[in-house]
C-alpha cells in the first residue's frame, strides 16, 4: 500500500499525477477513506482514519477475495463473506451502498461499530474507482442503546407499582386506620391498625430527619384541603430505610374544616433509582452529542428543536435557551435557506425515509458554509414518525478545494494550449536557414518558456510578481550584477506571464550577441510603474555597449517582440539611439 502524505503517492498507485489532490481532501475528510481499483478490487490508497476501522495496519489486498482478511462481522457475531463488504459490492457489481452497519473486533477483543458506505467514482482523468467510507457510530449506538435500557427499568417501575397500604385517618377523632400492608410495612398490630391507631403513632414510622417536613406538608394540606403529595423515608422493619410517596385527598364539611384524610402509600425506592439511571443515561447521552464534531439535533413534527448540541446553536449564532422550541424559520437568519431546511425535514419525516443530503446555510459571521446532513426520522415505540434526527459536518473546505481542483485543471489546460501556440510562434518565425543555429535559437527560446511556466506553477496557475519574472530570465541570460531592476510590485494574470517573459528573453539575447552585454562594461536597466490609464509602462534601458544602429531590416527578434507585445494587449516601441537600444512597452494591467 502507498504511504500517506507523500509526493509520490499518485505514482505508486499508477494513478494520474493529479490524483494527489484528491488524496489531500481524503486525508482531511473525519471519516475513513479507502480507495479500491476497478474490477480487481486491489486497493489503492487509504486514509489514517481507515486503519482504525480494521484494528491497525491493512493486511495486503491484491484483489477482492482479499476483503475476508478485514475481519468484518455481522450483528449476530457472523463474519462477513467476500460479497457482505460494501466496497466488494461497489467494486464488482457497481452497487451504491449508504451507512450499512459492520462490526469489528480489534485485537485487544474490543468490538466498534461502523457505518459503511461505498460507491464507484469516475477519479482523475476518467478512470473508474471504488471509493469506501467508514464512520465510527461506536459511542452513539451504545448511548442509544443504554438509554433504551434505562427507558426499559424506568417503565417497568412504574408498571409495578409498588403499594405497600393505605390508610384513612379521622381527622376530628385522630383515629388513623390502615390495612394488613401497611402494618406488614412497619410492623405495626395489624389489629391496632384496623381499628385505629393516633397520628403521633402513625408518624413514628417516617424517617427521624423526615418528620418535621412530613408534619409541615400534612398541616399545609389540613389548611387547604384538597390533593396532598409528599416523598420522604421511612424506617420498615425489614431491611434499611426506603424512600416512600404519600398520596391522597383532605375532605372537608360545608365550613372548610378538615374532616377526613385517606390516603395510600408507594414504595418509590426503586422508581427513584430508576429515575437516577435515566437521568444519568440522559446526562450521558447530552454529553456525548456535545462532543461530537459538527451539528447534531432532534425536532418535533412541527420542526422545532428538541434538543441540540453546541455545533447547532453555533451554527444559528444563539444561545442554546433561544434555540430550543424554535423553527429554522424563527432561529436563523437566513430566512431562504431555513425554507429549504425545512421542506427537506419535512420530506424525510413525511415519508420516513432518511436521506444523506448538501445542505447550504451562510452563518451568523455572514460566510456561506456547506454541510453534509445525515437525516433519519424519528419513531416512538410504536414505530410511528415523531419527528426528525439529523448529524452535519461542515464540508465547506473540501467543497473549496474541489471547485480549486476544477479551476486548476482547467486553468492547465488553457495553459497547455497557448504553449503549444505559443511554440507554433517560436518554430514558424525563426530563421531556418543554417541548422545548427535553428536548433540553438529554438532552444533558448523554449527553455524561456519553461521557466515561465516553472513561475506560473509556483503560484498554482493563478498570477506571478512582474519584477520575479524579469528577474528570473534575465539572471538565466547573464550575471545580476549586468542588469540593474526597478519598480513597484505588480502582479500578471496567468495570461501575460508567458508573453512578457519571452519579450525579455528576446531582449536579452539580442543584448548578448549585440547591444551592452556584448562589452565588457555594458550594463542594462530595466523599469516599470503603473500611469493613470491603469496601464503598465516597462522601459529597457541598455549602456556601455557598442554604437548602435538601427536595423537595415525587421528582424525576427523584433518580430516576435512585436508580437509577443501584442499577445499581452499593447504595444512596443524601439529608439535605437547611439548609446544603446531603448524599448518602450506598454500592456494594460490585470
């Protein structure tokens, strides 16, 4: 396999030289990445992220029936067979397979999880691929199911019940009655309490610390009539202290008096811890959607927010107490963009069917961002919609540096061409009566034009310093120290460079074999600034040389000069004066 972050990764796979872009966006992708050939099934390249997904490095993989050695499983323990894999079914029968769930254990025997999803692409320059993506799901699949467990104990509680008496108590008389229950609870007679015991009696079965809260809630209710709750200890015969709930109803007579209390008591102990597990699963389950990278949320039918974690409410630029019971409508900014969220939340709860969708939305900064959306409807138990869940991770980078990809190979190709045009110039305009200098004069010109492109690769096609160009091919020419340069600094477009290094190179050749840099002492100056017509005036200057005439005849260094000037939208002038040549270019600026 070819190693990461290495210039030579697209030579080792036998993929284009380009292809080392798309292994840069792979790389920064937080999913594992394997790229596999098509039909063999050899893999290609792989991101660091992948080699987790098999529990370290990747065993060798010439072919498809090579995929057994991953160690993938099926949910039941089964392993995979060659065709289970995603990436074999992409890579043989061209199948586009979305978040299918694999399971893997590593070899210090712990099991992760992940969602694995492949398809074929067309890679660079038109060849086929197959291209595999594995996400780690380990953490958000335990939580969901710890919390369907904590949901399962809590329900189970409260199904129970958990009575342990009922009492009534004759408020006038004092006169407190409870059934057989309630005196096996406190290990009262059980014949003391069906025929009464005092309410002094009754409460010396509440906790010592509880009492003084009981007695205030009874006297609160007395005073008020009407429902009575309260929670507190109790001390039972057998086993610790529990924590019990009190319910019932204070009657009262035409005057408002208190009159009778009845009432049943409920063993909450185990609802209280089940409660606790919830809310620690709960807790948990806050914590773990905090942590995860990008924006994960719920909504309600309506599409409000249920729950967020931090990348939401960043995303939408408010607190999340402003988020929470809102629409995308009522809580962002950008109303456009919200619409659009909206009707494709509501198409995924609609026909509850999840989707993997782009998703364009300018944040609170004004930038516009784009996100990869996993939506996924939401059920209850009885498998009904009761709204949406959705996961986004910002893919705004990768989408940048694949429309980058795009304008680089196009700017190549409008490159290539003109250098191709370019040399058609070189060849069908020199002298090619003796041979030998035909070679020697094309080839000077072509080098020039080599390091022209040399300065537009260095700056990624885009735009190239004019004072480094003149510099550059004029230091190939002759010493620095016979060339004197000035001007402020100006940028060329990706067009001009080209021209304009050649316009120099033929300056300087015609200098060498003519003007100042034929003499020892000859020296040149060159220099340049922007006027008011927003045009770029460059003058050559040449000194110290032998006495110059003007030409007999056009030349052809002067003629490609001419048209080299007219390449970049201006125009040249020559004034062969006695002490050297001076040239006079004028272009429009970028």
């Amino acid at each position: 396999m070819p190693g990461q972050g290495n210039d030579d990764d697209a030579r080792s796979t036998g993929l284009p030289q380009d292809s080392k872009i798309w292994f840069a966006i792979f790389e920064q992708m937080p999913v594992g990445v394997i790229v596999a050939e098509v039909p063999s099934g050899r893999l290609l390249w792989r991101n660091h992220l992948s080699e987790k997904a098999v529990g370290g490095a990747f065993p060798p993989t010439s072919s498809v029936a090579d995929y057994v050695r991953y160690g993938a499983l099926h949910e039941d323990g089964r392993p995979f067979e060659t065709d289970d894999y995603p990436l074999a079914q992409a890579v043989l029968y061209g199948a586009v397979i979305e978040r299918e769930p694999m399971w893997v254990r590593h070899g210090d025997g712990e099991v992760f999880i992940y969602d694995v999803s492949a398809s074929r692409v067309i890679g660079p320059q038109g060849c086929v691929l197959a291209v595999s993506t594995f996400q780690d799901v380990t953490a958000e699949r335990n939580a969901q199911r710890a919390l369907r467990e904590a949901a399962e104990r809590v329900q189970l509680a409260l199904d129970a019940g958990a009575i342990v008496g009922t009492w009534v108590w004759e408020v006038r008389e004092n006169r407190f009655t409870a059934d057989a229950l309630f005196a096996q609870f406190f290990g009262f007679d059980p014949e003391r309490c069906r025929t009464g015991l005092t309410g002094e009696e009754a409460i010396l079965g509440v906790h010592p610390d509880d009492r003084d809260g009981v007695l205030a809630s009874v006297v609160e209710a007395l005073a008020r009539g009407g429902a009575y709750r309260h929670q507190y200890r109790v001390l039972p015969t057998h086993g610790a202290c529990r924590w019990v709930e009190a319910s019932g109803r204070i009657e009262v007579d035409e005057h408002g008096e208190p009159t009778r209390f009845p009432g049943v008591l409920m063993d909450i102990e185990q609802r209280l811890k089940t409660e606790r597990e919830r809310d620690q699963a709960l807790e948990l389950l806050q914590k773990l959607m905090q942590a995860v990278p990008g924006v994960v949320y719920a909504k309600d039918l309506e599409g409000r927010m249920l729950i967020g974690n931090r990348g939401a409410t960043a995303l939408v630029g408010k607190l999340p107490a402003d988020c929470v019971d809102k629409t995308d409508v009522e809580a962002l900014a950008d109303k456009a963009a919200a619409e659009i969220l909206m009707a494709t939340d509501r198409r995924i709860m609609d026909t509850g069917v999840g989707e993997q969708v782009e998703e364009a939305l300018h944040r609170p900064d004004g930038a516009l961002a784009i996100w990869l959306s996993n939506k996924e409807p939401l059920r209850n138990e009885s498998g009904e919609v009761i709204g949406m869940i959705s996961s986004s991770l910002d893919i705004t980078a990768w989408k940048q540096a694949e429309a980058a990809r795009d304008l680089l190979m196009r700017e190549v190709d409008h490159c290539a061409r003109n250098a191709l045009a370019m040399v058609q110039t070189l060849v069908r305009l020199t002298d090619a009566t003796d041979p030998a200098h035909y070679r020697k004069v094309v080839a000077g010109r072509v080098d020039a034009m080599a390091r022209a492109q040399g300065s537009l690769s260095r700056s990624n096609w885009e735009r190239s310093v004019l004072g480094e160009v003149i510099g550059e091919e004029l230091s190939s020419c002759a010493p620095k120290s016979r060339f004197a340069l000035a001007g402020p600094r100006i940028t060329l477009s990706a067009e001009q460079v080209q021209p304009l290094n050649m316009i120099m190179h033929e300056l300087a050749t015609n200098a060498i074999k003519f003007g100042a840099l034929s003499a020892p002492e000859g020296m040149v100056e060159v220099s340049w600034r922007s006027n008011p017509e927003r045009e770029v005036e460059l003058t050559w200057k040449e000194s110290g040389g032998p006495v110059v005439k003007p030409p007999e005849y056009t030349g052809f260094g002067v003629r490609l000069i001419e048209r080299f000037a007219a390449g970049l939208g201006g125009s040249v002038e020559t004034d062969w004066w006695a002490g050297g040549l001076v040239a006079r270019l004028t272009w429009p600026a970028s």
